[in-house]
C-alpha cells in the first residue's frame, strides 16, 4: 500500500480531491485509471486514500511520462467526465521527488 | 480541507503511513503536530487522509523551512515516539512542487 519506488530523484502526482454527491460511475473509473496508469512507460506506483478528501500519489520516472500519461486518450476522456461529475473541486501537483526515507519496525 | 497554495515553485513533503494497533497518544500527538507545524515560518498548508493508508502531505516555501521543521526539539521527540509506538512502517519524500492545477465547479 506504499509504494515502492527507487532512489530518488524522481516524481509524483499529487491528486487531492473533494467529490461530488453523485457516485455513478465513479468507482469503476478508478479502479479502471489505475489499472491503466500501471501499464504506462515510467510508472513506478500509486498510493491512495479517501474519507472526506482524497489523495492519490503516483509516482513516475519522468517528466515525460507524466505527460504522456495526461494525454492517453482514454484518460483525457474520463478527465473530462471528473470535472462534468464526480469532482466538486481539485488540486493537481506536479513534483520533483528530491529525497526520500523510509522506516519499517522490525517484527 | 484541499491547501490553498501560491504559484508554483513551492515544497511538498509527502508523508506515508501505515500504523500500529496502538492508539494511545497518537491522535494528540498528531494534533499537536499539525498545530506546531502551522506556526513554522515557511508553512503553506497540510492534507491529510487516513483509512488503512495515511496520507499527509504537508506545503513549504523551502527546503530550509523543511529542515528548520524537521529539527524543531518537539517535532524531533515525537517522531522517535512515532517510530517506537504508532508506526509500522512509513515514507517520507521530500519535493519540489513544479507545476500546480486546480479545478473548482461552478455552483
């Protein structure tokens, strides 16, 4: 559930949204996004959390992958119907991972 | 709830988690931390999301405010509590927030 990623440097999505009351459709476009966003070139993983808000991180190996990733036209179309429904408001961030630790307690 | 921050370039420190089964003082303890990190020169908001996965991603102007945040005498205290009571493993990732879009629906 935390994604794995390499050494740093390398990117990540941040994509923090507030939903819409209207869940139709919304859940199978996820799971169907993500499912997606695994087969792209410089996809490195994903972690995602919702109560109220939610925030989904991805994480690339590049810039150019990020890019390439908005422009799938699949993607683009469910962008599209985000904004029409299931999104009341959000904030896309677009950023340069510069360091990074990790902690996990021995058993 | 969604951070209202400036243009980009700013920081992004991307905090993941996943806890122990031990609750005792952690709900406090993360309170007090959100409270105090508000009051850091350099802080420009914080998200936060919990299922199973936490996710807090938490807005500077700079690395320096980072580092002057990471090395604040309180901050420092807890997280050694956080490693030795409420955390079974944890990401940090600090970033450099390149690009930023927003959506808001009209009413």
């Amino acid at each position: 559930m935390i994604a794995k990623t390499p050494q740093a440097p390398y990117y990540a999505v941040i994509f923090s949204t507030l939903r819409t009351d209207i869940d139709k459709g919304y859940l199978e476009a996820a799971e169907r996004m993500e499912e997606l966003a695994k087969q792209q070139k410089g996809y490195l993983g994903i972690e995602s959390v919702r109560n109220e808000l939610g925030i989904t991180v991805s994480y690339w190996d590049s810039l150019e992958a990020i890019l390439k990733w908005k422009n799938n036209v699949e993607h683009t179309a469910v962008r599209g119907q985000g904004r029409a429904v299931w999104y009341k408001k959000y904030q896309l961030r677009i950023c340069k991972v510069e360091r990074d630790y990790g902690f996990e307690k021995e058993e």
